[in-house]
C-alpha cells in the first residue's frame, strides 16, 4: 500500500469568496472611517467629507463602493431630493461579522500533523504497514 502524502484537499469555508471581497473593501483606511461615523448613525456626503477632512466627491467613491458591498445603504431627503443620506446596513454588518467568525473560529486551529521528516517516521510507517 503506498500512501500519498502530497495530496491536500484544502477544505474551503463557505463564503471564503465574500469575506475575501468584504476585506478587500474594508482594508482601505478612508472606507474604514466613513464606516465609524456611520456606526454612529445616518450621514449626508457633507457631514462625512467635514469630520473626515476629505473632499465630497472622494467621500462619495468611498460610499460608492461600501454600497456596492452592500454594507451601506442611502435614503433621499422626501422634501428635498439633492439630499441623500448614508447608514450602516444592519444586515449586511451581521452577514460580515458572521462570515469573519466562521473564518477565524478558533476551533478550526487543527494540530500541526507532520508528513514527513524524523519526527513523522513513526507514522508513516503505521501508514505504510498499519503497524509502528
């Protein structure tokens, strides 16, 4: 019997595509403060472009692309459409902390198994022969 120690399937987690797209996102600084303030509560452009010292239309590619995410949602003032304003979308935000946990579980952390090397004689061998 010869055993093949080189194969590895990697078990892949589910929604290891989206978390990987959320970080992405997320790993930009001026994306990670607009996230902040809207943790805070609902915001125009001009009140994010005033606390984060940034330019408007800076602020608004960022919201651009958390709404892509789908981590921000926008509503337009009912009496005066020029106004929009951004929140933090609850679902999505427990989709992402989900996602994260699931990754990062701690019991996932499997022991080191050796495959070869002095230390993995012994169990090769019981792999080869059935016994050590």
């Amino acid at each position: 019997m010869t055993v093949d120690l080189a194969v590895k399937v990697e078990p892949q987690p589910v929604g290891l595509a989206q978390l990987s797209s959320f970080l992405k996102t997320l790993c930009e600084e001026n994306r990670m403060r607009i996230l902040c303030f809207l943790m805070q509560g609902e915001r125009s452009v001009c009140d994010l472009a005033a606390c984060l010292d940034l330019p408007q239309n800076l602020v608004s590619h960022h919201l651009s692309v958390l709404r892509g995410l789908g981590l921000v949602t926008a509503r337009r003032d009912e009496h005066d459409a020029r106004w929009v304003y951004y929140s933090v979308d609850r679902t999505a935000l427990a989709q992402l902390n989900a996602l994260y946990l699931s990754f990062f579980a701690t019991e996932r952390v499997e022991p080191w198994r050796l495959g070869c090397g002095p230390e993995a004689d012994c169990c090769l061998k019981c792999l080869t022969t059935g016994a050590c």
